[in-house]
C-alpha cells in the first residue's frame, strides 16, 4: 500500500549525546568537515545510505548504538569539541563586527535577502539551479563573514523536482514529498503557536502561511509555509512546487514571498530580538512585492505619503537581476496583478495605478499589457546590479529604456561578479593540502596566499587530480546503474557499467540546467567527430553530463534525449554518460573530480555561471566560452576559450563554426597537455597550468570577497542613503519626494537655448582647454537644483560620442538676479588627439540623490546648436 502523507519520527537522544542534536539543527554541518566527521561516526553505513543527511541519520540509528556512544568517552570527546567549535563560531568576532561603526557610514545593522531558491545542501532540496546554488553561497559566506543577514525564501513540500529517464531516454518528473519535521529547521512560534504570516487575496480569501527557520550557521533563513489547514486545498498548494503551476500560481508564491516575507521578518524580529534589516536586497524580481510592502508599512505607521514613502523604501533597497535575457523575467498580465491590488486587497495606502505604474513597460519595445516584476524591482530600489562584468553590461542595455536620453554606459546598473562557497565546494583533499601550506584561513582571500599554495609538489597534486577522478568514476558508476535500474533493465544487462569511465582519462564535465541557449547538445553537431575523441587510441577524452529541462520545456527535454541516446550506443557507452537527477551531491562529485569544465552557452546570454570557478578550486580547468565570469577572468593561460561567432544570423552556422572550434581545441591543446607526461608520469605542463589557475583565480571566485563587495559597495551605502532619509522623522524623505515632484513638473520647460565655445580660434591641440558657455531657460528650477555639464569625447562616423569626459559648467557671475534666461561656463581640457565632439547636457541635482541618471531626466540641445566636432593634433 502507498502512504497518503509523509511524516518524521525524531528520536530520542541520550543526555550526553544532546548536543548532536544542536549540531544537526545548524545547517553548518554542511560546509564544515570535521563536523560531519562526528556524524560519520555515529554509524558510518546509515551516513552513506542517508546521503549524509545529520537528521536522517539521528532518526535511523539504532537505540542500542546510541548507547554505545554514550558510553564512548572518545566519541564524547570528539563530540564536545564540535559542539564547544560550534559556539565559537557563533559567537567570534568576525570581518563585519570588525568594520568601522562610526554612525555615519556604519554598516547595515541586519540585511534582509530575498530569494525564491536556496541552495544550501543535497538534504534541502529548496532549488532548481545556478540562482539558488548562487544564494545558498550568499548565506553561508556571509556567515562565514558575520554580515548580518536574515534569509527569506519559501518552504516547497515537493521541492523542484526529481529527475529520471524511461526507457527511450525521456526526462520523467517526480515530486516526493518533504517533511520539514524530518528537516534541519523548526518552526517560529510564539507562546508554543505556530507564527501565522496572512496575506490577503480576491474573492475574500486570505494566503495564510507558517514559518520555518534554517540555521545557516549565524544566518537565520525563514522559510514560508502555505501548506497549513487554515488554507483551503487550492491555497496549500501555493508552496508545493518551486517554479510550478500557472500565472495565477506564480503571482501567489511571488506576493507570498515578497508581502509574506516581509511580515515574516518583522515577525521574528520581534520575537527574537533580532535588529530589525536597514537593508532589503531583492534577489531577482520574484520578490519584487517586497517593496510594496515595505511602502505600505512607512504609509500606516509613519504618516508619509505614497511618493514619500517610495523614496523611503529605495534608499535602502538593493535589486539584483540574473537574465540576461526577456524570457527569463517573471511578467504576468495587467490585469491579473491590477486585481490582486485593487478594492478590498488593496495595500493600504497604495493607489493600484500606481503600483501598475511600478511594472509598467511603458519604454520603446515594451509590451503595455504585461506587468514586468525586475521593472518593478529596479524602480523600488536605488541601487541595482548584474551579476558579472559582462552582464552589468548587457543589462544596461537590456534595460535602458528605464532610463531614456541616458547612454548605456550611463544607465545606472553596476555589476558584482559571482562567487562560490569554498568550504562547500571544495575536496576535503584540496582543502588538507592548502590548508597545510597556508594555516590561516584569511590568507586565501589575498593573491599571496594562493601563491604560496602553488609552492606543493607537482606529484602531491597529481595524486589528489587522481584520487579525485577517481572517486567521480565510482559514483558515476553507482548512479548509472541505479538510473537503468530505473529504466527497467536487469542487472544481468548492466555488466558493462563496471568499466563505464577510467581513472586515468582525461574526464570533460558538463551539468547544468538545459535551455536551449546552454547548448547542451553543442558537441553533438558532428557525432563522429566526438566519437573519435572518446575513443582516441593515446589520447581519449571521456565525458560526464548531468542537468535538468524544466518540466514544461519540451525541447529541452528533446536535447537531454539526444545526448542520452548517443550515449547509449555500445561503441561510447563507456566513454560518455548522462547522469539524471542533477542535484548539488552530484554536482558536489563533478566539480571535484572534472579535469576540464566545459561550458558552452551562447554569448553573452550566460549572466555569470559558477560552476567552473567551483572546478578551479579543486585544481581543474576550464573550456568555455567567454560569456559570464569567464570573460572577465580568462587571461589566456588559465584555461582555455572557445572561439565565438558573434554576428553571425544564422543560428546553424554559428552552432558549426563554436562546435568545430571546440573539437579542435581538444584534439590540438587540451588532449595532448593532459597526456604529455615526463619521466616520471607527470604532465608538467598541466600541473604549471592548474597552479596558475588557483594563482589567478583562487582569490577572486570566492563567495566570501562577493559579499565583502556586496556590503562596501552596496549595503553599507544603501544603509547610509536610508539613515539620510530617515533622520529627524524621515525628513529626508519628506524632502526629496517634494524635491521630485516639484522638479519633474517643472522639468519639460528646462532647455538650452545657445552653446558657443572659445579656445578654437587656431587648430586646438592636446593640452589646451575648451571654454563652454551655455545659455539656459530653466523653467522655473533654481540654478542649484541642475548639473550643467559640457562632455567632450572622440567621436565615432555616427558622431556618436565615444568614452566622453564630462566637466561642469558653473552659473555664470555678473548676470541679472532675474531673467528667463541664465548662463553656465567652464572649460574641459583637451586630453585627446583625432576627431572630437562636445556637447552640453543637463541632470537634475540633489544631495540625496545617488546617481545623477536615478531620476531619467536629462536635457540636451538639438544637435545643430550644440555638437560640433574639432580635430586636435
């Protein structure tokens, strides 16, 4: 008979043992080795068979044994130095406590982090792919750190989902339910109730969610639960899936975490002492409604009105964006979201035409019957940022129109590049042979400290290569037995499996979800090809696949089928596997034991990736293409990058010219490194190219230098921005939506009416200065409240301005008081040679600002007055 519920059994543990309770309940466990050193030794054979999962395993384990270890004055002793370790981490003063706290520029007291993913361990399975690895990463390095931070997310009962493949190498979804009575969590309550987080929704019903809290080490990550008896049916399956159900469905998990999440924080603050967040930072659109909220709260108990309380609520907000592409953005239609904000569920204090106006995509190529969530999110936070060089740069692009008359270098979207957890990613064998060269842990984050990790024999590290290519080969082995187990075959046909894979070749991996811009069947555009590099009789390759299509994404689940079905042919079998149920205990396997990453999207729709720098870490390299964080980190010697045919139209030759480029990279330099061995067995070159990857990339890849970014470059200035405001009952705030309104009124009566320049009247030339005079009509704006600016720059055949340098123009002395009229001047020195243009431009001023593009105004003159172009020589 088939069970109709789940539910956990904790058992009871001996008084000397309780504090193997308390180090199950901290999510710690899951990057900290000698932790879980304590766990495998409770029972070593119900470790493995539970996935080394603490709480599963202290529901498993034999009373009897229990005994035994009560009594086991040496495990006892183990046991009390983790639990002693434990307490000194949560209570060390780390790098943030360590910060200067002057009270102007003081750090954020707590940060709130929104994610509708989290990526923490194979255990919780809370995550789909790279966002929520990405935010997992966030969490326990800013723990690592001791940042503040209170994580935000949803409980899914049935998680993303469970990946397998039917006979013909079909993707099949499962969806086991979880129980988060048998999780590392517990429930936040008050007076032994259940916390209750109500949103309301139309038709008279009310979204009523529990909440569970995750111990990320010193992170505290609350998690919302919709799956309670005060909910009717339809509701409690509001948190069953991640990424599941219908627009509706979506809308619902998106107001829960974003409006539900906020109350949540406020919640546990209040029932914990927590300091209440001075900073939200949204992680991607999903918890866009979170500003909403936020909004609402500064309307009903601080009186502001809504534009007031809007600028409250951006100062102290922060918005990253992970797509670099439209179809990765949530969007819903107008008239879904209008109707979860109108009449009765409407946010007191929150016109819906107004929050309609939030998401509107009222910019060139906007689609006006669609609600944009990262529109929305960018225009309630004063800060945003992509997450690589590269992508802030997409994203500029992608989103300009959020700031019209401004150039894409101008568009207010900075970048900080991803980062990985080490503790997490990282071999233990790695980790013992660094930590044996560089004892303090701080000296990983400096470019000298990885340098002196490089000083280890050639051999020491070739044997840890080894051992690690090693142990991927026996799971592999393990899990492709178990999937054609599931396919239907009997063990007396899956004999080949035991020499599936080789320790001693060279091992390409490749996971990762499947869209079709990650090109997942890329190595497949001519088969014989990569069957001779899989079967090359000196120099084989051998490659180990994994990744996930999104259940409703059929040709994503057509690429998985194609590259299953060519690895089962008999002749590559052997060489090339497909492995289903991508989860981070696989991707724990192929990071650590890959020789190679290959990585081979379409440029640039990767808006970082992190898999490869997790490869870097445990002594691999990487082929990719240079989109992402690879772009910004290649240096020709760390790797190697696949050749791209940007311009290309046609997707088909593009796909040709990348894939023969890629067969060709491993047939003339990746093969022949790997196998080029001296006397002693060793590939020289090889090893000199690994440790230049940890010289090059081990100090910037790290999670913990990604939030140390995140909180100077961001927190902490998003934090002094909200304070600002805030001051002498949020008079600041009060004063700048004022500032605004009056200014934006006024704004279409501001032009300029003549340019003229002196300087020119012999050929100009380097080192001479340009005088700009402007004269202006400001409309009714006071000369203070405006940036007049002169940019000069060389120019291109479009007589577009290239890399300009701006200076300002001052008011004029010696003119009337009063006029329509009022002159600007100053000068730009002339620091380049070849063809240059000018023009002036004009930005509205405030010292609250915090760039001069936030607002989206800008005047500039008609060209015939205002640009001209000059040639220094």
């Amino acid at each position: 008979m088939k069970a109709i519920r789940r539910f956990t059994v904790r058992t009871v543990l001996p008084g000397e043992l309780a504090p193997l309770g308390r180090l199950a309940a901290n999510l710690r466990w899951a990057w900290h080795a000698p932790t879980r050193a304590v766990f495998a030794a409770v029972d070593p054979e119900i470790w493995a068979a539970v996935r080394h999962d603490p709480v599963r395993l202290l529901g498993e384990v034999r009373p009897e044994r229990l005994a035994e270890l009560a009594a086991d004055d040496g495990f006892r002793a183990g046991l009390a130095e983790a639990a002693a370790d434990l307490d000194d981490y949560l209570d060390a003063s780390l790098w943030y406590q360590r910060l200067p706290h002057d009270a102007e520029t003081a750090p954020p007291s707590a940060i709130a982090y929104f994610s509708a993913e989290y990526g923490l361990d194979a255990a919780l399975p809370q995550y789909s792919g790279g966002l929520g690895i990405l935010a997992g990463d966030h969490l326990k390095s800013a723990s690592d750190l001791g940042v503040p931070v209170i994580g935000v997310g949803l409980l899914y009962r049935h998680g993303y989902f469970t990946q397998s493949l039917s006979p013909e190498g079909w993707q099949l979804e499962g969806y086991p339910e979880i129980d988060p009575r048998g999780m590392p969590m517990s429930r936040l309550e008050d007076d032994g109730d259940p916390v209750s987080i109500v949103v309301d929704l139309p038709d008279g019903r009310a979204l009523v969610a529990h909440v569970w809290v995750v111990r990320v080490g010193r992170v505290p990550l609350l998690l919302l639960d919709a799956c309670q008896e005060d909910n009717d049916p339809e509701l409690r399956g509001v948190t069953d899936r991640l990424y599941g159900g219908g627009n509706e469905q979506r809308l619902r998990q998106e107001l829960l975490l974003g409006v539900g999440g906020v109350r949540a924080v406020r919640a546990y603050c209040a029932r914990t002492g927590h300091p209440e967040p001075e900073v939200f930072h949204m992680n991607e659109g999903h918890a866009g409604f979170l500003g909403l909220e936020r909004v609402r709260e500064y309307i009903g108990s601080e009186g502001l009105t809504f534009d007031q309380a809007l600028e409250a609520t951006r100062a102290g907000t922060v918005f990253t964006t992970h797509t670099p592409v439209p179809a990765g953005i949530d969007r819903f239609p107008r008239e879904l979201v209008e109707r979860h904000f109108s009449g009765p569920v409407a946010l007191e204090g929150l016109p819906v035409e107004r929050v309609m106006a939030l998401g509107a995509e009222n910019y060139p190529g906007g689609d006006p019957g669609l609600f944009n969530m990262a529109v929305m999110g960018m225009r309630l936070a004063q800060r945003v940022n992509g997450v690589s060089r590269l992508h802030g740069a997409v994203s500029r692009s992608m989103f300009q129109g959020l700031w019209p008359g401004f150039d894409v270098d101008e568009v207010p979207i900075t970048s900080i590049t991803n980062g990985v957890h080490a503790p997490t990613w990282v071999a233990d064998e790695a980790f013992a042979m660094g930590r044996s060269l560089v004892p303090d842990s701080a000296d990983f984050d400096t470019a000298q400290g990885w340098e002196r990790v490089v000083g280890v024999g050639e051999n020491e590290l070739w044997e840890m290569r080894r051992s690690l290519r090693g142990r991927l080969v026996a799971e592999v082995r393990a899990r492709l037995r178990h999937s054609w187990h599931q396919r239907g075959a009997s063990d007396a046909e899956l004999g080949w499996i035991d020499d599936v894979l080789d320790p001693n070749v060279l091992t390409i991996g490749f996971a990762r979800r499947v869209p079709s811009y990650k090109r997942l069947t890329l190595m497949l555009r001519d088969a014989e090809r990569l069957t001779s590099l899989l079967l090359h009789p000196e120099r084989p390759v051998q490659i180990v696949i994994a990744g996930k299509a999104h259940p409703a994404d059929e040709g994503g689940k057509r690429l998985i089928q194609e590259i299953v079905r060519f690895a089962d042919d008999p002749r590559v079998r052997h060489r090339i596997v497909f492995l289903p149920d991508y989860d981070m205990a696989l991707a724990e396997s192929l990071v650590q034991g890959s020789d190679v990453w290959l990585n081979n999207p379409l440029r640039p729709l990767e808006a970082c990736g992190t898999s490869g720098m997790k490869v870097a870490l445990n002594g691999g390299l990487n082929l990719s293409v240079r989109d992402g964080w690879w772009d910004e980190w290649f240096d020709g010697s760390n790797g190697w990058a696949i050749p791209t045919a940007d311009g290309v139209q046609d997707p088909d030759r593009r796909d040709d010219i990348e894939a023969t480029a890629l067969y060709e990279l491993f047939e003339e330099q990746v093969a022949p490194l790997f196998y080029d061995h001296d006397e002693a067995g060793l590939p020289k070159r090889w090893l000199e190219m690994v440790k230049h990857t940890l010289v090059s990339l081990g100090p910037k890849v790290l999670a913990t230098r990604m939030v140390r970014d995140y909180v100077e470059r961001l927190y902490r200035p998003a934090a002094c921005s909200s304070r600002r405001l805030a001051a002498k009952a949020l008079s600041g705030a009060r004063e700048l939506a004022a500032w605004k309104q009056r200014v934006v009124r006024a704004w279409p009566g501001v032009r300029i009416e003549h340019v003229e320049i002196t300087g020119m009247d012999d050929p100009p030339q380097v080192g001479g200065e340009l005088t700009v005079r402007a004269t202006l009509v400001l409309g009714g704006i006071d000369p203070e409240d405006l940036r007049v600016e002169v940019a000069l720059g060389r120019v291109d055949e479009a007589e577009e301005l290239v890399t300009p340098s701006f200076a300002e123009l001052a008011v004029l002395a010696g003119q009337p008081a009063e006029g329509p009229l009022v002159r600007f001047a100053g000068s730009v020195p002339l620091a380049r040679s070849g063809a240059c243009g000018y023009t002036v431009r004009v930005l509205p001023r405030h010292p609250l600002l915090a760039d001069p593009a936030e607002m989206g105004l800008v005047v500039v003159p008609e060209p015939a007055a205002g640009i001209g172009g000059v040639v220094l020589r």
